[in-house]
C-alpha cells in the first residue's frame, strides 16, 4: 500500500467539498485532476480506479486520489451511494510517496509534524474523520468566498485526525507485545459492541476476570476507566449519527450507541462536548449536496 507523506507546519489549500448522493447504477466519470482528492464513502459501494490501482470501497471505507493520475468507475453501483469527497494541495512543498514498509521512521519523527495518509482503508467505528468532514462542508456552504481560511484549516484537522488514526493503529501494533493480550481484545471487543447494553460487572464475567482487578489493569495500560472508554466510543459514534443521519431522533441514536435511557445518553453527551447532542446537530446544518 502507498502512503502520501507531506509536511503539516502549513495547512493544506482546500479547493472544493461535497457529499454526492445517487439512488441506483452511479458511475464515477473519468477524468485527470491537478489536486488530490479524498473520498469517504457512508452508504453503498463505490468502485472506482486510479492509475493501476482498482478500489472496491464499503461504508466506512476511504480512498486517495492522487494528483496527474487518471481515474474512473470500473462499473455502476447498484442501489443507494454516498459518498463525502473533497479536493485539496499541499502548500508546504511536494509530498512523498512510500511504500507502507518505509513508514515507521516518519511515525516516530515527534519533532515534525507530518501529514500520513495512507491510499485506502477502514475508520474505526468511533472515527471522527466524517463528523469533521460535515464540518468542512458546512464552512464552505455557509461561508462562501469568505471561508478560504477556515476551510484550509478545516481540511487540514481532517486529514490529521485521518493521520492520528494510522499512527494509533501503528502505535497500538508497535506496542503489542507490551499490552496484556485480554486487554487488547477487551479495547477491540468494546470497538465492535459499544452498541449493546453493557456493564463492568457482565464484561468482567466474560473476560473471567473480577470487577475490580480488570477496571485496575485495564486503566493502567490505556488510561481511562472500561465505563469511560465504553462512553467515549458511544459519544465518538453519536456525533457521526448526528452530523450525517438528520433523519434519526435523538432517542434513535441513542439506542444505536447501546444506551437505552434517551435522557442519560443527553447528559452524557452534554458531560463530554460541552453541549447538547441538539445543539450540535445543529451547529453545522449546511452541506453541499450533489445528487446525480
């Protein structure tokens, strides 16, 4: 897999945004862009190619298109698509691309600042990197000619969330053999079912392991309570349901996050953003929309 490296001591040049929407047989038209170009996909399946290289990407799946290159569907999608895209450069010179063996010595540069993107992958089911994208869009919907700036900087934090994602995972890799094996699978294992009702004390019971020495390791190697990564997860899933679902109650999300009492879930959103789960919808409303 390649990987585009490009210093981040600038922000990025944002160039446009979108969410483009189609109901049945979407083909993505051919072309050459003189930008790079970042697709996120949150419904349906898009198949595209790029230079050599075919993507079959799913919801919650990403790809990067580079600049000079030609691109094209491989064949219609069938059903519903959505898709967040944008295109952007690189102010602070030209970007590098490596293959994915080349990149640890760029992870570990602490002292320089670095966008790390790789070409294609998965968001975690907590990612924040569509929630910023719905904030990208509405800046520059709302903003117009006046958001240039803000939009260079909002594109920017997105593609470093998208960087903080790949350095957590290569972090989490280089350290494994230092986190007890239960532990890492508690952290995926609560990653895949922050939807359900749980508590310390059944999670405890399913590991084998007593309440009070499992909430002990498990905060000594990832810094936080089991409730309080739990909670995280759910509000991180809550802000994309609210940012890219309009159509869900707030009592629909959530019981989608797993926490069954509404009111609950509305103090606890309150307790960790600082406003309320309607407030936020509400903050970033404007998207620029294209259905075709």
């Amino acid at each position: 897999m390649l990987y585009l490296i490009s210093d981040a001591a600038l922000p990025v040049s944002f160039s446009s945004a979108g969410n483009l929407t189609n109901e049945n047989q979407f083909l993505h038209p051919k072309r050459i862009m003189d930008s790079y170009e970042l697709l996120s996909v949150t419904k349906g399946n898009l198949h595209i190619q790029s230079g050599d290289r075919s993507y079959h990407l799913t919801p919650g799946q990403f790809v990067l298109l580079f600049p000079e290159e030609y691109h094209f569907g491989t064949r219609p999608t069938e059903g519903e698509l959505s898709f967040y895209w944008t295109h952007f450069h690189f102010h602070a010179g030209e970007a590098t691309l490596c293959e994915e063996t080349k990149t640890a010595a760029f992870f570990r540069e602490n002292d320089c600042p670095r966008y790390i993107l790789p070409e294609t992958g998965s968001l975690s089911a907590n990612s924040r990197v569509n929630v910023l994208f719905v904030q990208l869009l509405d800046l520059a919907k709302r903003l117009g000619s006046l958001s240039a700036v803000q939009c260079n900087y909002a594109q920017s934090t997105l593609l470093l969330e998208l960087t903080n994602e790949c350095f957590f995972r290569h972090h989490m890799l280089q350290q494994g053999e230092n986190i007890p094996l239960n532990i890492a699978d508690l952290m995926e294992w609560l990653q895949l079912n922050y939807d359900t009702s749980l508590s310390v004390a059944g999670i405890a019971e399913k590991f084998g392991y007593h309440p009070s020495y499992l909430t002990a390791v498990f905060k000594r190697y990832s810094g936080c309570t089991i409730t309080e990564y739990l909670n995280r997860q759910r509000i991180r899933v809550a802000k994309n349901l609210l940012t890219s679902m309009p159509k869900l109650s707030l009592a629909e999300i959530s019981e989608q996050t797993g926490i069954s009492d509404e009111k609950y879930f509305m103090r606890l959103f309150k307790r960790y953003e600082g406003v309320t789960a309607a407030a936020y919808r509400k903050a970033f409303p404007e998207k620029r929309k294209n259905r075709i």
